[in-house]
C-alpha cells in the first residue's frame, strides 16, 4: 500500500513539474510578441549568469534547489493522498 501510494505521488510530483516547465515553454513566444516578461526565460537567464559566475557552486546550488522544490511537492501530494 505504501509503496503504491509513493508511486503515485512520485508520479504526479513528476507530471506537476513537466506541465509547469511546458506551459512555461509554451508561452515564451506569446509572451515575447506581447512584449511581456516571461518568469522562465528570466529563470533561465538567471542560471546562466549564476553559472558563469560561480562555476560549481552555483550548479550545486541550482541542483539543490530543484530537489527541495520537488521534495516539497512531493510530501504536500503524499500527505494529501493518505487523507
């Protein structure tokens, strides 16, 4: 049971990060021809500097982040399925 409810969570945790990154990619032309900011291309833009500037550290960093993010996501999608 245990096991099947990690799944499903791992799963869903997956799929909330690929429609976000998607939609994200999805809408930069739009955004662009509308001449409004896009929060994943400034993202993105960020990283690169951040990378450049601190080498390994800053992907250290970049890395650890994304893992909290998606563990937190993670445990908000297990706690809520065990309710």
């Amino acid at each position: 049971m245990t096991k099947q409810l990690l799944k499903k969570a791992a799963r869903a945790t997956n799929a909330w990060f690929g429609i976000g990154i998607l939609g994200g990619i999805i809408f930069i032309p739009i955004d662009l021809l509308f001449h409004k900011q896009n929060n994943l291309l400034d993202l993105f833009q960020l990283l690169i500097q951040f990378i450049r500037n601190h080498s390994l550290i800053g992907i250290g960093l970049i890395i650890g982040c994304l893992a909290a993010g998606w563990l937190i996501i993670f445990l908000v999608i297990y706690f809520f399925c065990l309710a």
